[in-house]
C-alpha cells in the first residue's frame, strides 16, 4: 500500500479508502512515520463521511485503512493550508 500511496501523491491523484468504517475520498499530500512508529497518511478529504464534520485534515493510520483505491482525478494546487515537513512524522516518505 506505501507504494500506492507514494505514486498518488507524486502524481497529485485523488484516492479513496475506508476509514473508521467511513467512505472518503482525499487529496493525499505525504506518507511517513508517526511519533509512535506507525506508518501514517496525511490527507485533505474532499467527500465522504468525516468523524467530525468541518474537519478536512486528517492524519490516517496506513494499517487501518481499507479499500484504497486511486482515482483517475487529479489536482494541481496543493490543498487549502498545506505544509511541506509534516511534524507530526519523524521520517516521511513521500510528500507534495
């Protein structure tokens, strides 16, 4: 899934996965190491279900995600607020 994910965001594609049992879909912007370890997602949702509703950032638990898929969308701009050296990674892999 990393590579996947990694190749969406190189080529600024749109994904769409299962999270918290909630169909979304998102603008990927990096892939990398959380403070504890696991490998995460920082994302923009741009459909679906949201936990809390408003809340378009989200930083997602690779191994909780199910049903990805890249869309055949893309997007040029980086999403609204982004910024490259995610904190909240110590190593990322992959970023916009």
């Amino acid at each position: 899934m990393l590579d996947t994910l990694t190749a969406a965001i190189r080529d600024r594609r749109y994904i769409s996965f299962t999270y918290n049992g909630l169909t979304r879909e998102a603008q990927p912007a990096a892939l990398g190491v959380s403070r504890t370890g696991k490998d995460v997602l920082r994302c923009y949702q741009t459909a679906g279900g949201h936990v809390t509703p408003g809340h378009e950032w989200d930083l997602c638990d690779t191994s909780q995600m199910l049903n990805v898929s890249v869309l055949d969308k893309t997007f040029s701009a980086d999403p609204p607020g982004y910024k490259r050296g995610d904190k909240q990674m110590t190593h990322i892999y992959a970023e916009l």
